[in-house]
C-alpha cells in the first residue's frame, strides 16, 4: 500500500486505485453509518469506504450531510448506528483529542491571540514534544506552506489566502493519518482559489496524507479529488473518480449536479445494439448506446452535454439530428454556448471551441440550425 | 459653523451642568477651610490630612477594599461559568426558567435581596461580618458578570474551541488555553463592574454585616446622619478621582490597541496586495 509520491493517479503502469484492488484495505470504512439529530435523518444508513492516500472529496448541496460526515471523522458528532472504523478500529468511543485525525475548518479557526507560528506548534505542544523537534515541525510546515516571513504576525496582520495557508499548516504539524478539509477554499476568490487548489494537491502529495475534503463547489472537487462522492439528503448517489462522474453519471441527479446537461425524458425501446428514446410527438427517436438493460416502454432519460453537441448550418447525415433556433449565445472567450430552442419550446446547449482568432461569431441570434451527437455521446439513465 | 448653534451651545451646558454641577460643588467644599460645610473660607487641603488620620474611615476603607477584591474575584468565576454553561449547553428542558433565574437578581430590588440573605445568614447560624458581606456581594455581583460574559461568548466562534481539541486539548484545556485568553477583555471588564459595584454598595451590605465589619458607604451613611462633615467632601472627592483614573486610563487603552490593531490590518494589506 505504500507507494513512492510519484506513483499518485498519472497515466502509466503505476496508476493509484486502490478501490479497485480486491485485496487492499481501506483506511476509513464507514459501515451502515446512520445519524440523526431528533426527527431529522442527517445520514442515512451509508457505507463508504476511503483509501489511504487518497484526496477523496464529498460533494452535495447545503444540508445533504457531507459536513455531519465530517464532523463524525472528526469527532465532533457520534454516529446513531452502524460503525466508523479507522485502520479497522471503531473510533466511536475516541474522543477528539485522542484521533490521529486532524480537521480544518472552514472558518479557518485560527487562535487571535497566538501568533502563526504559535498557531502551528499548538498541537505538537500539547503532545509534549520536546522544544527541538517542536521548532524543526513548525520551520519545516512553515516552508511547505510558505509561511516562513509571517511566523511572528498574529492572523489579523495576514490576508486571507496566508490565513487559509496557517490553517492547512496548523492541521498538518502532527502528521495526522487523516486531514479533513471544511470547504477550504470558500472563502478565497476565484483566481486565488485555482492556485491553492493545485497548492493543495501539491502539499497533499508531498505529505502523502489521506484527505477528505467537504465541498459544495463542483469543479473544486472534480480538480482535487481522487475519488468524488455525490451526496443527496444523506445519502451516497455516487462514488467514482471524477472522469466516470462527469462522463458516466448514474442517475439524473448526479448528471445535472456535475457539470451543464440537457436532458431529455422519454419511453425506451431496444433496437438492435443500441436504445430508441421517444421524447417528443413528430420528433426523431434519440439513439444512444448503452450497457444498461431496460425493458421496452420504460421511462428513462437521455443526458447530454453541451460539449459533446455539435452545431451546423446545414444538415449532418448522421444520427441525432435535430433543427432548432439560435436563442441565445454565451460567448465566454475560449468557447461559445448557444442555447438552441427546439420545436416545442425544448432548448438544448452546444458548446463550440473558438480555435479560430475570429471576431466574428459562426452562428447569430435566430439563426435556423442543426444540431447533433453521436450515438456514444448521450448517456442513458433510468433515473 | 452650523454645529455651534446657540440652541446646541445652551443643551451642552445645561445638560453637563446637570451631571456634574454637583460633583464640582462637592470636590470644591472638600478645599474648604472652614468646618462649616456652606460657608466658604478660603482654601486648605487640612481635611484631607484629616481623613487620613481618621481611623474609622481608614479601617472602613480597608474594609472596603477587601469585599470588593474577593467577592469581584469569586463572582467572576461563578459569573463566568455560568455564562459558559448558559452558552454551551445548548438547548436542555427548563433552559429558559434557568438562564431567568440567573439574571433575576439584576431586577430584583436590593431591600428584598439584602433580607432574604440576612435570614438566610440568621439560619444557618453564620456570624455577620467581613465575610458574610463578601458572600453576598458575590451574589449579586456574579449576574452582572455573566451578562457581560455571555455577551462576548455569543458572538465566539465555538470553531475556535473544536480546533484546539481537534489539535489535542482535552476539554479544559481548550477552555484554559483558547477561549479564556479570547474572551479576557469581557471577564476583566465583568470584574471591573462587580469591583465597583461591590465598593458603592450600601443597602445589601448593611443587611448582611455586623458591627465587626463596617464597609465605607455605611461609614459615610451613618456618619451624614449627623451632619455633613468636610471630611466626607473629601473623601467622596478622592473616590471620583479613582474612578475617573480609572475609566479614563481603561478607555485610553482599548483606543489605542483599536488604533494598533488598525495600523497592523493596514500594514498587512499593503504588504499583500
């Protein structure tokens, strides 16, 4: 299980999956976990398994439990039933102070009266470390984050991304097995974000750390993680690296969460090697392949997104055509959205990659076009 | 210069004159040669020599001083706590009759509260004196700490307190380590009240004291009965020298360490970009 940091998720033979190797054991196993706060369920009878090493990000709306979660990780709430074991020990009855788990918090939670470097050594002086190995922890944690010029500043006399930088620090002077992260960019702006995010991916590779990170911010997760877990009112809908989540969802849920999508209801019918979806009276079927199997007449889903749909002046031979009306166009520099009204009101979104420097734009408000997708581009779902 | 009106000008005056026409009056006679308290007869500071001389006062003074340090200083513990334990404990049946029944003896009159302690301490058999006096200050005193306390934890960010037992503190040890040096400023200003309002206290003391133990406003009290001495001048004189010391010198601090404060966020910014 242990690997040299290089071996983390690149294309190669050394490629870091765990959990898809049968006999690798996991360092977090939650294990029909159940937690409720009065009537409310906030996690419904969940069983997840987290891997050492792994950056592992839980995603879901406000109130969807991924923060009670956490807090259960940490120590701060205790599961109503099932188990939560951490290197095959039920931590239940370790209380905070006692878990080889650190968190940071999303409010960062630094100590205004202690200084950064304080701030950092508070954990490995209340492990009673010598002051030695206390001073080495703190200068090392300091250069990792880049701190070194701040160590006697308060947190008040630091801007927010410094701040963001001690509370990483902070959480990872004890070499916790397991850090967990509480929306730990929420509170920087978008620029400053994209940064710390690679800077964490960085940090977390270096450290070989385990991390579960808590987020509501999509393409956060998608960027960090190794593993994304979708939540929806307590429980799992999802659990995959963030490839098979964009590209194949399990359900409607997680298509629409993750990303732009069109989507488009119909009855299902099989024909051949691929599926007929029905959507709409005097429209072509769609016709997507699929590895499901659903019966004839089912209702069902199509999902498509934007990328995947091309868009053109004249019709395509090919499958999946249809004609529609240039309603409105995004142009965002890099790429074009249009949303393009179909007969009956549907819309539907194509996105172009704008590889040509042309000022000009291919295609204008109320423009008649086509639009299409190959068979293999939708994504059939039963829910 | 619309500010400066006339209209503004008149309500100042008349509005300091009404506050402290009074206490100028007082801390002039208290230089008044003369024995006679309104007849003026040129300036002395004799009746302060006097009043240090004056072993009732001084004894009662001292008296005075030791009520006031130990009560504020127990009724800032039992204040502080109970602000804790009002704040943390979350919602529990019979919250609210409990939290009421903390703040009730701010409302409560001071005659009823003085009685109930005097009858108490005549049961239970304790004898009146310094002590007695100390515990019943402690009573009073301590709601008004736990106000001022509780104020300042409704507005702490209980992520603070997770963090340090996330980083190892067992509970008291986050108490000790983290909340209590963030929330000093209000256990020290909650001190501060309880200590003066331990020192100005004279209807709860008198219920509660004995003849061993006579705090200064009894003092002052039972010694205007006969007659207003130059002696009480001065020494009522000497306390509002205290006390404005005391409140001037306490808000020249906190502005300067609000000024500080602003230099160093300045500072930061600049420094960050």
């Amino acid at each position: 299980m242990t690997t040299a940091p290089a071996d983390r998720p690149r294309p190669g033979p050394a490629v870091f999956a765990p959990w898809d190797e049968p006999d690798a054991v996991p360092l977090i196993q939650f294990k029909n976990v159940t937690k409720r706060f009065g009537d409310f369920t906030a996690i419904d009878d969940l069983t997840l398994d987290i891997y050492t090493r792994e950056f592992f990000a839980l995603l879901g709306p406000s109130g969807c439990g991924k923060t009670t979660m956490m807090r259960m990780l940490a120590g701060f709430e205790t599961p109503t039933e099932g188990k939560i074991l951490l290197s095959g020990q039920d931590i239940a009855p370790i209380p905070p102070n006692q878990r080889a788990v650190n968190m940071m918090f999303q409010s960062y939670a630094l100590f205004p009266h202690l200084s950064v470097w304080e701030n950092i050594a508070f954990g490995l002086k209340r492990e009673g470390k010598d002051k030695d190995t206390i001073r080495a922890r703190v200068d090392e944690m300091l250069r990792l984050t880049r701190l070194e010029k701040f160590a006697s500043r308060k947190p008040h006399q630091i801007s927010g991304g410094q701040r963001q930088r001690v509370a990483l620090a902070r959480s990872l002077a004890k070499a916790p097995k397991l850090l967990l992260l509480d929306e730990p960019l929420g509170a920087l702006d978008k620029k400053l974000r994209e940064e710390t995010q690679f800077e964490l991916m960085d940090i977390q590779e270096k450290t070989g750390t385990t991390f579960v990170i808590v987020t509501h911010d999509q393409e956060e997760a998608m960027t960090v993680a190794s593993r994304v877990a979708v939540m929806d009112e307590g429980k799992l809908i999802q659990v995959a690296t963030p490839p098979v989540i964009y590209e194949q969802p399990n359900s409607v849920y997680v298509a629409d969460f993750i990303g732009d999508v069109t989507i488009f209801e119909g009855t299902v019918r099989k024909d051949g090697e691929h599926y007929r979806l029905d959507w709409a009276e005097g429209q072509p079927p769609l016709r997507v392949r699929s590895p499901a199997s659903l019966r004839d007449g089912q209702t069902a889903y199509v999902a498509i997104r934007p990328e995947k749909v091309e868009i053109h002046h004249n019709r395509p031979d090919d499958h999946n055509v249809l004609r529609g009306k240039v309603v409105d166009i995004g142009y965002l520099g890099n790429l074009s959205t249009y949303h393009v009204e179909l007969p009956g009101g549907r819309m539907i979104r194509a996105q172009n990659f704008n590889t040509e420097r042309d000022t000009r734009q291919p295609f204008t408000w109320e423009d008649e076009v086509w639009v299409n997708w190959t068979e293999t581009c939708g994504v059939l779902l039963e829910r | 210069m619309r500010r400066f009106s006339w209209f503004n000008v008149t309500s100042l005056t008349f509005g300091f004159a009404f506050l402290y026409l009074p206490m100028v009056l007082l801390v002039i006679y208290s230089f008044n040669a003369s024995k006679l308290v309104t007849v003026w007869a040129g300036f002395s500071t004799r009746w302060y020599g006097e009043l240090l001389r004056d072993e009732q006062f001084m004894d009662a003074a001292w008296v005075t001083i030791r009520v006031a340090l130990f009560s504020s200083t127990l009724a800032t513990v039992l204040g502080t706590l109970a602000a804790v334990v009002m704040i943390r404990a979350g919602r529990f049946p019979g919250r609210t009759l409990f939290s009421g029944m903390i703040y009730a003896p701010l409302v409560m009159p001071e005659v009823i509260t003085g009685l109930s302690l005097l009858l108490l301490f005549i049961g239970i058999g304790l004898d009146r004196g310094i002590f007695t006096v100390v515990l019943a200050h402690t009573t009073f005193a301590m709601c008004y700490v736990s106000v001022v306390v509780s104020s300042r934890l409704a507005t702490f960010d209980t992520a603070l307190e997770e963090a340090a037992l996330d980083l190892g503190c067992s509970p008291f040890e986050a108490f000790r380590l983290v909340t209590l040096p963030i929330i000093a400023p209000a256990v020290i200003s909650g001190w501060l009240l309880a200590f003066t309002l331990s020192l100005d206290d004279l209807v709860i003391a008198s219920f509660t004291t004995g003849p061993s133990a006579t705090t200064l406003p009894i003092q002052i009290f039972s010694s205007i009965r006969l007659g207003v001495s130059p002696q009480i001048n001065a020494l009522s004189s000497l306390l509002i020298g205290v006390v404005a010391i005391g409140v001037i010198a306490a808000s020249l601090a906190t502005k300067r360490r609000a000024v500080t404060q602003a230099r160093e966020e300045q500072a930061a910014a600049r420094v960050t970009g």
